[in-house]
C-alpha cells in the first residue's frame, strides 16, 4: 500500500461517515505477525468518532481493496 492508496481510501471512507471528525490516522505494514497473514495495521485518531466503528472500518477496508 501507498500513501496515495491509503490517503484516498481513508477519504472514500470519510465521505460515508459525515460525523466523523479525523485527528490523524497512520498506517504500518506488519510483514511478519505472530498469527496469520502479513497485514496493514491502521492507528486512527477520532476528535469525532464513528456512529458505528465496525461499519466504519469494513467501508475503510473495502475502499483500500477498491
């Protein structure tokens, strides 16, 4: 992933959740995880968080897949 990919993605997402107020937010590649596949591990911080956060983060990963 690409700051690009992830600053797009992240503003898809926020245009579904118009309540959401965004501080900052990080991403971070975890190549080797104890369990399960290599992922991308999202930091999000919310002066405003979402109505519905698992919502929020399944819009978050269907918009970085798009």
């Amino acid at each position: 992933m690409i700051g690009e990919e992830v600053e797009k993605a992240m503003k898809f997402t926020m245009q579904k959740f118009p309540e959401v107020e965004l501080v900052e937010f990080t991403v971070a590649p975890n190549v080797a995880p104890a369990e399960g596949m290599p992922h991308h591990e999202w930091l999000i911080e919310f002066s405003n968080p979402p109505k519905d956060p698992v919502a929020f983060r399944w819009s978050l990963i269907i918009n970085c897949a798009n």
